[in-house]
C-alpha cells in the first residue's frame, strides 16, 4: 500500500491504493471466481458498496505479436498507434483482481457487461510502457439487481491518455425485472455491413483478451448462465464496430456503447453507422438490437 488517492470532483471517495509487482495471471483468477460461485463454498455475503482499494500496476508493455493477432480477431488494420479498445485488453488483469477481491459486492462469474465508455485523450504508439490503476465505482440499484462502474485508467510518462468505464451488472433474487413493451422497439437503421459469426469469435476473442468466461466460449458453459448457447463478447463487438470507422475516426474522442440483447454464436449482424458518428448492431433477421454507440 503506498498511500491514498481520489477526492476530485465527480471521482470516488479516498482509496487506499495497492501497487502490484506485475499484472495478475487471469486463469488463477477465473479458478478463483468459479470457485467462489460454488453453493456452500464461496462467499455468501455481498459488501455494500465498491471495494475501499485501488488496483496499480507499472511498466506494462505491448507484445507486438499479441498486438498483431488482436487486430485480426477483431478487424483492425496493423498501425502503429493502439486501437482505441486494446488497452481495455492490456489493463483487464488487473480490472479482474479487483473483480475478484472478497469486497466487491458481487462474484465473477455471471456478471453482465452492460455498457462500456472510453476516452482516447491522444494516439499512443505500441512502442511504449503504461501505468494502470483500476477502481469501482457507483454501486447502484437496478431492476434486475445492482450495478457498478470499473475504471481502469491507462498514463505513459505520468500523462493519462487513456480512460475506460466498464458497467457491471449483477443479478440477484428478489429484484423486481421490468420489461418493455416489444411495440416500443423502433425499427433498425439501414444496414451498411452484414457480418457472419461463428463460435470461433468466442474462442479466439477469450484468447487475445483473456476472458475466458464460459458464457463465450463453451455450449454447457453459456446454458449454466441461462444462455441457450455461447454468446460474443461485449467488448469484442465493440472493437469490431470501431474497426469498421476506423479510418475516419479523430485522433482523441470518446465512444460509448449500451450492450443489449447478447449476440449468439453462430447468428449474422447487420452493422449500421451514420456520420456524427452513431453506429449500432442488430440482428440481422429479427432486426432486435445487439449494441448502440456513439462517437463523440
């Protein structure tokens, strides 16, 4: 522990800020998680509010040929400067120890990404090391049980040139579920780009990110979580939406998405985007909607 952090407007109480020597191992931190899922094993009592800590890590560098094959997987072009969604990917490690301590007021596995902001304050090239502190933030009330923020923020030479949100849902019993009225959903826009996904979107995805929860990447995994087979990651559509704009995107911008209804593996997705620029993800039969966004 090397002191305390936060106060600034708008940002969390004071947190007592823990530096690790090196950014966690995540399959450990899955076996943690699964565990902690278990009935009559893991932890029956969920804290009330986020974890008092803050999560910091120093000196994390790009692994060009990782970088090369997350590029692939989710369909940028090879450049110098990161895409805007990879260091979500090199800081997650730590975003999933602070998931995982014993204060965070849900488990792991289950959880619901439900929506994702991040802000490019500048290009940032992969020759580079960064810093990452992560914390939670805003544990909140919703209809299907609570919610919380993890931030995870990314500085190279002490400048921070890289902030992510990530909105976490956990569902619990009890909560009251409300629902819309399918009459309320209007029409999907024009398509620009249809896309074929097939289960290996899950597995290579799981690999380049290291989120290896079950939910994307196994057909008994993704049914024990009530999906009846495995779903795309969150964050994967949303780097594959970027790639599609990604050569008319300014240098620093914040884009923002609401996941909505998972998108199953294997389906077809119409991708549609419109100048400004707000862009969304449906399906391509049903029209039902997979993911909004904007780019501002």
């Amino acid at each position: 522990m090397t002191g305390r952090s936060g106060g600034h407007d708008g940002e969390p109480p004071a947190q007592a800020r823990v530096v690790l020597p090196g950014l966690p191992r995540p399959g450990a931190l899955y076996r943690r998680a699964l565990r902690d899922a278990v009935p009559g094993i893991g932890r029956s009592r969920r804290p009330d509010a986020a974890p008092p800590v803050e999560l910091a890590v120093a000196g994390v560098t790009v692994d060009r040929a990782h970088l090369a094959e997350y590029d692939r997987v989710c369909g940028f072009r090879l450049a110098d400067a990161l895409p805007a969604t990879y260091p979500h990917v090199l800081g997650f490690p730590l975003a999933l120890r602070l998931m995982t301590l014993p204060e965070f007021p849900f488990p792991l596995a289950g959880v619901v990404h439900v929506g994702n902001r991040i802000t490019v304050r500048r290009p940032v090239p992969a020759d580079v090391p960064w810093d990452f502190v992560a914390h939670a933030e805003h544990l909140r009330p919703h209809a299907r049980g609570r919610q919380i923020d993890v931030v995870l923020v990314g500085s190279v030479d002490g400048e921070e040139v890289w902030r992510g949100v990530s909105t976490y849902l956990g569902r619990e019993r009890g909560a009251g579920v409300t629902g819309r009225d399918p009459g309320e959903r209007p029409a999907p826009p024009a398509a620009t780009a249809h896309w074929r996904l097939t289960p290996r979107v899950g597995t290579d995805y799981a690999r380049v990110s290291g989120d290896h929860n079950p939910i994307h990447t196994s057909r008994l995994g993704a049914r024990l979580f009530g999906f009846p087979r495995p779903i795309a990651h969150g964050m994967w559509s949303k780097a594959r939406c970027l790639a599609a704009l990604e050569s008319r995107l300014p240098e620093a911008y914040t884009v923002e998405v609401g996941f909505k209804l998972p998108v199953p593996l294997p389906s077809t997705v119409a991708f549609s985007a419109v100048p400004g620029w707000d862009f969304a993800l449906h399906d391509a039969r049903t029209g039902r909607p997979h993911l909004v966004g904007t780019v501002r």
